[in-house]
C-alpha cells in the first residue's frame, strides 16, 4: 500500500524519499523546572532501520522519543522529521503520520478492538469497508484471529492487548513508528513471541522505528543500531555486534551486567 492509498496526508508528502535521514536531532536539549533531562542530543534515524535508544531509567529515552511527535517540545535545539523541522508542521498531521505503541497500549476501554484498531484510519476518513479490510489483515499480521474484532481490551489478555496496540500503531500505515518498552510489561515467553512477530513485520514492513528499552537482550535482537544514553546524554550508537566489542565503559558495563545473557540475542536486527 502506496502512502497516497493509506491517507488522504501523511508525512511522506512532506519531503520527497532519499537517501538522507529520516529523523533528525540537532543539539537538542530538554529541561523541566530544576532538571535537565536532555543536553546537546546530536542523533539521526535512517530510513527503514530500527533504532533502539537503550538506557537506565532517567536517562532520557522516553522524552527523546515523544520530542519526534511533539509529545514534548525541546527547549533547545531542532527536531526534523523529513528534513522538516517538526514544530513547522502542523501537529495533527505530523502525529497522524506517526505510529505510537507505548508499554500500557492505551487502549479505549469502551471501543472494540476493530474500532481501536480503526480509529485513525476512520478519523481520516477512509470508507468503513476499507477500513474493515485493513484490520482484518492487521489482526492476521500480529497472529490474532479474526473473532478478535468484536472484543473489548478487558477481555484480552496483556500479550493480546499489546499486539492490538502494534495493530493500531500500523493502521494508517505510517513511515515512522515509535515503540516506548512496548513488550516490557508482558511475561517472557509472551515478551519473546511479540518479539519475533516485530522482527517478522519489520523485515516485510521496513518501517523507521525508534525502540526505547532498557534490555541490552531486547536491543541487541532487535536493533539495527543502539543509542546508548546516561543521564540525559547520548554515550555512543554502534551496531549490536560493535555493541558487544565496545571498550566504550558504559556501554562495556551492560555487556558485564547483562553476561552471557547477552550474546545469544544479538545480530537478529536489520542491517
């Protein structure tokens, strides 16, 4: 499905596709009231790979993430988005182009999941038998069955709601997607399943993905690069098996903390 099939406007009519990066952040800094969160983030995000922004807690993932839809604006320093810097786009635009999956799903409660998954695609204004077909190929691409439709969240179980979560975040078919610990509250072996299924729709798919974690496991097998971050600082992005070799000493900490655990996973990115 061409962007043009997908919605009336989406953020590839912003800027023409090329070789250059995707998203953009120049000298970006972010502060609360008596706290610096961000300082001096310098970082690019190339077309169709996955970038895992890995760190403890406080680090500034998450705020990194929600500056790209406006969630957040920095109170230095640029965002780009398509070599537009994203506070000249219009903010309804801009976030309609962008898939949001976050760690508690933020399903509606009183919305089945076909309108869940629908919401955006019906804001948009696509006709319902379109917007019908949609989910039923999204719910056979996260592995639910088609009965799902007529649920609501309360009768799902949590891996079930996280991948009506990844459904909705794919719906209007946007360029970007940005993924906060998504899989981070599930069991493990839901966690690991959820897992394969994104590196599965990722290599049919080759969305540009920004993946907060704090699991070197989870961003050495799904990453394409890591951005590793301490304390509102970007340390170093490496590829997950420079990540392994790093000297790097915050980056060579979690590789120790992580121990053997570590090794198995890692390389299973898009390169």
């Amino acid at each position: 499905m061409t962007c043009a099939e997908a919605a009336p406007v989406c953020l590839a009519d912003m800027a023409a596709l090329g070789t250059g990066p995707v998203i953009e952040f120049r000298d970006v800094s972010f502060a609360l009231p008596g706290v610096q969160v961000l300082s001096g983030l310098n970082l690019e995000v190339r077309r169709g790979e996955t970038l895992v922004l890995l760190g403890r807690s406080g680090s500034g993932k998450t705020t990194t993430l929600k500056l790209v839809n406006r969630l957040a604006s920095p109170t230095a320093g640029e965002v780009r988005v398509n070599s537009e810097r994203n506070d000249a786009v219009d903010v309804i635009r801009l976030r309609r182009g962008i898939g949001y999956v976050i760690q508690e799903v933020g399903l509606f409660p009183h919305f089945t999941v076909e309108r869940n998954i629908g919401l955006v695609p019906k804001i948009e204004g696509w006709p319902d038998e379109r917007i019908g077909a949609r989910v039923e190929a999204l719910l056979q691409m996260v592995g639910l069955p088609s009965e799902m439709r007529s649920r609501y969240p309360h009768q799902l179980s949590g891996g079930q709601r996280q991948r009506v979560g990844v459904a909705r975040g794919l719906a209007a078919d946007p360029s970007i997607l940005l993924m906060d610990e998504p899989f981070g509250a599930l069991d493990p072996l839901t966690r690991d399943d959820l897992q394969r299924e994104f590196l599965a729709l990722q290599q049919r798919l080759r969305k540009t993905v920004i993946f907060v974690t704090h699991d070197l496991r989870e961003a050495l097998r799904l990453g394409t690069r890591i951005a590793l971050m301490e304390a509102g600082r970007l340390v170093t992005v490496l590829s997950p098996a420079e990540f392994l070799r790093s000297t790097d000493p915050w980056a060579a900490a979690y590789v120790r903390a992580f121990g053997e655990d570590a090794g198995p996973t890692a390389n299973r990115g898009l390169s």
